[in-house]
C-alpha cells in the first residue's frame, strides 16, 4: 500500500515529490542579510535528506528596518547573487524551495534594528518586545505593500519555485488581522474584512509582480491565543478570503509568540495544533500545510484523517536532515526525534545567535565530513548512557568500540529522563542512538562495573588502547543533619525502583532537574495529561478543585531564587504554570539544615521553618563521576589514553552531552 507521506502533490503548478514540508525559521546565519555557505549547506542537507519542499526565510523585505541578528533580506537586488546560489544548489539536489517573506511589524525590536522605532497598524506597547510601536500611515502602508510586490519578484529572479507571506504568529501581516492589534478607524481596521485589507492588497501585489501562476502561499496562525485576538472561526474566514483571491496553498500555524499558551514547547502534545487545519482544510479545496509539533506518527496520521494535505516540520529537520530519507527507507527507529527543549533553537534565534540542535551537533556543518580522530583502535567506553551511546556511535565508524555497563540497560540518565512528562521523545532519541551503534557493529558488556583499578590493568595490559569515561553524574553526599529513620532517597533510585511517593512529599532541588521530576511526582497524584486532553487543560487552564479533604502533597524546596533554573527560557514559563495547575508547591531561596523522620528543617531570610515529610527526595548537588576524580591520580601516559564525557566530566544537560561525546569522537570542534 502506498504510504501517503510520500505520494506527490502540487502547490500550484510546483509539483512536491511527497508531502513534507520544512517550515520556514531564521536561521540567524546570513552575515548583514547575505546567504552564507553554511546556510546554503543547510537546505541542501534537508533536500538531499529527502524533504519534498523547504521553505527558506524568514527573508527581510524593508529596506529601511534590516535585522541585524543574521536574519536573510531580499530587500534590494544586492542579496540576489547568494539567493541564486542557494536555489541552484537545492534543484541540482532535485529538491523544491520556496521562500518566505516578513516583514516584523510590532515584533521589531529596536535593539535588533538599528535602533528604530516599529511600526504597526496601530500604537501600542508590543507583548513580546515590550517596545512602543509607531502607527502606520496610509502611505507607509502602500509602501510596506511595494517592499512585498518587489521582493516577490526578486524570489522569481532569484529561481525560487514559491513564495510565502508570513502572515501568522504576531508579525505585520498579522498585526493587521487580529482586532487585539489593529485598532485603526480607517478602512484598514475594523470589522474582519477591513482588517483583511492590507493582505489581500499584499496577496494582488505579489501575484502581479510574480505572475498570477507563480505558486503563492500563505501562513496563518490558526488563532492568535492572545486577549482579544482573532479565533478559529476568524481565522477560516481568512483562509476562505484568499483562496477566493487566488493564492495557492495555507500554511497553518499556531497562536501568537506572545501567547501564554503553550505552542512548541514539549507539553504540548504531538499534532494537537492538527485541528486547526482540520478546520480550515473542510473549508477550502487548496492545499492546506499544518504543523506546531507535528511528527511522523501525528503527520501520518493527520494526513490520514483528511485533517491536512502536507504536513510542516522544522525543529524535527533541524534533529535530523535525514529523517525523510530513514523513514522512507524503513529505518524509522533510526531518526534522532526532537526533544522541543528549545535550548538550541528557539532560545538562540530570539538571543540573535545561530540555531543549533541539542541532538545534532552537526547542524550548520552538514558538508564539513566529520573525521574520526581515531582510526583503528580498540577503545572502551564505560556507560550506556546518551554520551556513551553518542560517542560510540561515531567512533566506530573508524574503530573497534565495546560499550561496558553496569546495568542491564542502555540510555542511563537520558532513560529515566523519558518517564518524566513531557519528556518521551527522549527515549526514542536514546532508542535511535542505541540502533545506530548495533548498526555499527558495537557489541554491548551487560552487568559490568568497572573500577578504576581494573581500568587502569586494561590499560597496562593494553586490552584497549583507549577508555572512553560516560559514567554519568553522581548525587554529593547530603551537606546537612539527617537523623536516623529519615525517609530519604535520591531521584535517581526513586525513579529505578518504582518507589510510592509519601503523603507529603519533599524534593530538595529546584533547578530543571528538580522541577520537571517534580512534576512527574505530581502528575502521580493528579495524572491531568493521562485523563484530559491538552485544550481543556490550556483553554482556558483547567480550574483546581477545591478539595474537602487532606490530600497528598509535594513541594519543591531549593536553593534557587527563582524555580526552574537551566530550562530554556521559552519552556520554563509553560513548567511553571503547569506546577501551579498541578498544585505543586515551590520553596525558593532556602537552605536546608536538618532531615528529620517526619520533616525537614530550613533557612529562608534568616528564620528557621519546619515542612511536614514524610519522604525527602534528593534532586540537588549532582558531580561528576567519583570515576571520573580516580583517574586524575593516574601516570601521565595512562591519562593521555582516557577521555571523560557527559555528565561524568560535568553535569549539565543533553546538549552537553552530545557535544562533549562529539568532540571526543572526531576531529571538527563542535561549537
């Protein structure tokens, strides 16, 4: 049977060779707006991996309001040389691309453009840059509608197959649509058909400066989610209006940046947003793009229902270039998943800093060949976990690599870390990191500790030429009282052994790791993400009942002045209203002295308090492996031919863990 991702279809007279699409996102690469090599290498990667259209961008269209933070212009005819060269390149890989054109309205932060004050439909202080923007006149709009038709034209110069007007997620476009933003008393404010005016004036411009035939689509937000903003119903309309005037294809997206409803962070639920094209798709005979957390299960299955036509990506691209090509090719299990920590991506872009990818160290290097910088050796790499099995699975392109571990499992932290909510991709990435190195051949030591003496007869025997430390991190010992018959256990043990939570429940950390085991231990008592569906608990947040009676307790108690430390700052928001929703109680800013058997005693501005426990869950002061410290009182000439990786040299995160494991792998400096 034919799988439906990979069947073809047309946007326009632009025949797809299946129906994924790489969604646009600024790379923040281009040097002063000009395309730069390692941008051209990235879209080539994706096209050569198997995606059916990538669209570039978002590109600049206003001449007088460049980004200054790497974002890519098409604002005048000096950008067109680099555009040509990335348009050759994606049609010699036989790949489709078309580019998406923005201009940032409200969203333009002074400091990112010179200085220069925003303008949008109307004045008013922005959600997301907190700037005061400028309202546009009449005239500043036909202008802003002439830097779209002359940038249209230049996408066909330049040998683009299409072109998109970004008109979603709180940009100009969309400033004007939405009645929480355009207050204008003119004829382009109002009631929804005037609001609709700038872009229908924009939609005619465009198809007369391209060609009426030159494939045009545009992205909408499926609703704005922001107070007083346009709503699903709003949005179809939309989307009936420009089919009505020719365009063809809508891209659906979520809400707005500035929303405080979830949109890509990992609590919200594969193919959630689906609906949303859904809604339009039974509306409109177009080709309809969905996206906002789609993956290959929620695509396929979108695509089944009739929810969609062609289903959007972009951070899953970013993980993996290949992931077209490795589903295509039954190798599905193989695709390193995305986790949506946004650390990366998300977070880098609004920093004005490159996008990277916590699981693809790689990206931004794709045509760089990584050499190993070991050839033919035989190397031990003690821990199964994400370090381990990242290093391993490089390493033995080039050589002989046996992975010791002291448990019968493979994934170490990055395996607990998937039973935590939210956080389950984690275990596909670790099951794909896993298959690649039975791929390459590694075989697998099971219930096999190690200690330092016997890595250092290894060593001395020359059973291996090189060890490879991924031992993990490891719990300091407590640095307060705890009296005898304190019920006291480490995250870690709680997690492997399956422990019952007490009545009340006190974990001592308040970081990303404590907060997010924390809400696996309130979601063991309220369990809101097994029992409700994702809209009723953010549309609006389900309300907390008001219980008649005692009922379990956990809190949070650390040492941080705010919770959550270590997230990306686009994710920790959304974990935090969660912990209030889950009723989780949070300590800040305190020190703990003593474990009792029924409490715990701490310092918070300078007065002694007392919490009820009846269990204390350790989840603060992780250090490297007690292994890890052994070694450095090794001969000089044994430690040459040790390396230690991931959290065994330093707690962190997996991005730490990736890059740590990569470095030690091959010879390109991963930044």
């Amino acid at each position: 049977m034919t799988e439906p991702l990979l069947t073809p279809i047309q946007i326009g007279c632009c025949q797809l060779k299946n129906r994924f699409v790489m969604t646009a996102a600024s790379l923040c690469r281009c040097t002063d707006g000009f395309i730069t090599e390692d941008t051209i290498d990235f879209y080539q990667a994706r096209v050569r991996g198997g995606v059916g259209l990538v669209i570039a961008g978002a590109a600049g269209v206003d001449p007088s309001r460049r980004s200054q933070a790497g974002m890519m212009q098409i604002c005048d005819d000096t950008f067109l040389p680099g555009l040509i060269q990335l348009t050759e390149r994606i049609h010699q890989e036989g790949g489709k691309i078309f580019l998406q054109l923005l201009h940032p309205g409200a969203y333009a932060h002074p400091g990112e453009y010179g200085g220069a004050e925003p303008i949008a439909p109307s004045s008013y202080v922005s959600g997301l840059t907190r700037a005061q923007t400028q309202e546009m006149t009449q005239e500043q709009i036909q202008e802003i509608i002439g830097y779209f038709a002359d940038a249209a034209a230049r996408t066909v110069e330049a040998g683009f197959d299409g072109v998109e007007l970004c008109g979603s997620v709180g940009y100009l476009i969309a400033e004007f649509l939405s009645s929480a933003t355009n207050h204008r008393t003119d004829e382009y404010g109002g009631c929804l058909e005037n609001r609709m005016r700038f872009l229908l004036e924009l939609v005619d411009a465009v198809k007369s400066a391209a060609g009426a035939d030159f494939p045009l689509m545009v992205r909408l937000s499926g609703a704005d989610l922001i107070p007083g903003g346009n709503t699903l119903e709003d949005f179809v309309q939309i989307g009936k209006a420009l089919e009505r005037h020719g365009i063809h294809a809508i891209d659906v997206t979520g809400g707005w940046h500035e929303s405080r409803i979830p949109q890509i962070t990992a609590h919200v639920p594969h193919g959630a947003y689906s609906r949303f094209g859904k809604a339009l798709k039974q509306q409109v005979s177009i080709p309809v793009i969905t996206c906002n957390r789609m993956d290959l299960p929620s695509g396929r299955k979108a695509l089944k229902n009739g929810e969609c036509d062609l289903v959007g990506m972009c951070r899953p691209f970013l993980a993996d270039p290949n992931l077209v090509h490795k589903f295509q090719h039954g190798r599905a299990t193989e695709i390193h998943r995305c986790l949506s920590c946004n650390q990366e991506c998300l977070d880098r872009v609004f920093g004005g800093n490159p996008v990277g990818c916590a699981v693809n160290p790689f990206l931004g290097r794709e045509m760089e060949k990584p050499i190993c910088r070991d050839s033919g050796k035989k190397i031990l790499v003690v821990g199964a976990g994400i370090s381990g099995l990242a290093y391993a699975s490089i390493a033995a392109t080039s050589n002989d690599v046996t992975i010791l571990e002291q448990s019968g499992k493979y994934g170490g932290a990055g395996r607990l870390l998937s039973q935590l909510p939210h956080w389950e991709d984690a275990g596909d990435y670790v099951d794909a990191l896993y298959q690649n190195c039975l791929r390459q051949g590694v075989p697998f030591l099971w219930h096999q500790k190690a200690t330092p003496t016997d890595l250092k007869n290894m060593l001395e025997a020359n059973s291996y030429d090189k060890i490879i430390v991924a031992s993990g991190a490891e719990l300091s010992a407590p640095d307060f009282a705890v009296e005898d018959g304190a019920p006291i256990c480490s995250m870690n043990d709680f997690m492997e052994q399956q422990l019952p939570l007490g009545f009340h429940t006190v974990i001592l950390g308040n970081d990303f790791r404590a907060l997010e085991f924390a809400l696996f231990c309130t979601e063991k008592i309220h369990s809101p993400s097994e029992t409700q569906d994702f809209f009723s608990q953010w549309f609006p947040p389900f309300p907390i009942p008001e219980s008649e009676a005692a009922s379990p307790t956990v809190t949070c108690l650390g040492i941080h002045r705010k919770p959550g430390g270590g997230m990306a700052k686009s994710v920790v928001w959304a974990a935090i209203q969660e912990a209030k929703q889950q009723q989780l109680k949070m300590i800040c800013d305190a020190t703990v002295q003593k474990i009792t058997p029924s409490a715990v005693i701490y310092q918070q501005d300078g007065e002694t308090k007392t919490i009820p426990a009846d269990l204390v869950i350790l989840a603060q002061g992780w250090k490297s492996s007690s292994l890890a410290t052994h070694l450095q009182h090794w001969p000089e000439e044994l430690q040459r031919r040790v390396e230690i990786i991931g959290d065994a040299k330093a707690p962190g995160r997996i991005t730490q863990a990736v890059r740590t494991a990569t470095n030690a792998a091959v010879d390109l400096p991963i930044r």
